[in-house]
C-alpha cells in the first residue's frame, strides 16, 4: 500500500500538470475569427482607396480666375534674394586638421618669458 504522503503528493503533480496543460491551450489557441477573404484589404489597397479619396477632394476644389486679373494680385512684388556660389571648406569636414593636404598648419612658438 502507499503512504497518505505519497498519494498527496501524486495528487497534487496531477492537478499541477492538468493545470498546465489547461493553460497552455487557453494561451496559445489562435481566436476563432470568421473572416470574409473578400473583406480582407491589403495594405496597397487601403493606400490605393486614400489616394483616390484625395484626388476626387482636389478634383472638388475650384479657383476663381478672376484672381488672377485683380489689382492686388498684379500689385504683389517679388523680394527674392538671389544666392550666390561661395568656396567650398574641406573635402572631409571631421578629418583631423592638416591630413588633407589642402593646408597645413605650421606651429608657431610663442615664450612669454615675464621677470
């Protein structure tokens, strides 16, 4: 015959196991969803559909042109700057100053002799 102890102890790895088979199917089980395939939209086809909803909003917009022809549209002066070329700075900016060659860098002694 087998101890009380060790029929506890049989008893509670049987409930341990079946709680752990319970509970790695309730957590690893996909969810049961009906899906239509013909509703599933890929993600070319939702960006195709926002594409087409822009283009009939400006296809909607209209410009009056008589705009174009008032006083205050041929009023409107133009203050852009033109912009000049300037020399280039160093081939490599992050290169040590002297490794390339396009200047160098000649030290200079400086003695402040104070007496």
């Amino acid at each position: 015959m087998v101890s009380p102890k060790t029929q506890k102890i049989f008893i509670i790895v049987i409930v341990l196991l079946l709680l752990g088979v319970f509970g790695y199917r309730v957590f690893t089980k996909e969810p049961d969803v009906l899906v239509d395939e013909s509703a599933v939209l890929s993600d070319t086809e939702i960006a195709g559909k926002d594409i087409l909803i822009l283009v009939e909003k400006l296809k909607a917009i209209s410009i009056d042109q008589s705009l174009f022809s008032s006083p205050m549209f041929s009023n409107l002066r133009d203050f852009s700057q033109t912009v000049f070329p300037e020399s280039k700075g160093r081939t490599n900016p992050f290169a040590t100053i002297g490794s390339d060659g396009s200047f160098s860098v000649t030290p200079t002694a400086t003695t402040t002799d104070r007496r």
